[in-house]
C-alpha cells in the first residue's frame, strides 16, 4: 500500500572541493596519544576495579549475615 501523498523530490547540491594531502602527526603527538590513552586506562582500570571490590565485598557480607540468622 501506497501513501497517497508523496512529497517532491528535490536535488541537494554537492560542491566539490580539494584538501590538503595528509600529513602523518609529528613523533611529539604520538608519544602524547600514546601516554595519554596509557593513563586513561590505569584510571578507569582503578575505578573499575574499586567497583567491584566494594560490590564483591557488600555481596560476601550480605551472603554471611544470612548465613548466621
């Protein structure tokens, strides 16, 4: 089944145009991506990491308390 109104179909323009010829980032940035994203990880390793321990630790003394009532 049909719709029975369809709306006009309009071209869109596109330009053309040229762009610099890539350049490989200097040694300077890639050391920085590399430290950068290095750190990024420890940090949320840690949270992470904190996370679960807090979670694990509220799960095992839940558990125990049920255990001696």
């Amino acid at each position: 089944m049909e719709p029975k109104f369809r709306r006009p179909r309009v071209p869109i323009g596109i330009a053309e145009a040229t762009v610099p010829l890539y350049k490989r980032p200097n040694i300077f940035r890639r050391v920085w991506a590399a430290v950068a994203s290095a750190g990024i990880a420890v940090v949320i390793g840690a949270v992470l990491a904190i996370v679960i321990a807090f979670g694990s630790a509220y799960v095992v003394i839940t558990l125990t308390d049920l255990l001696k009532s």
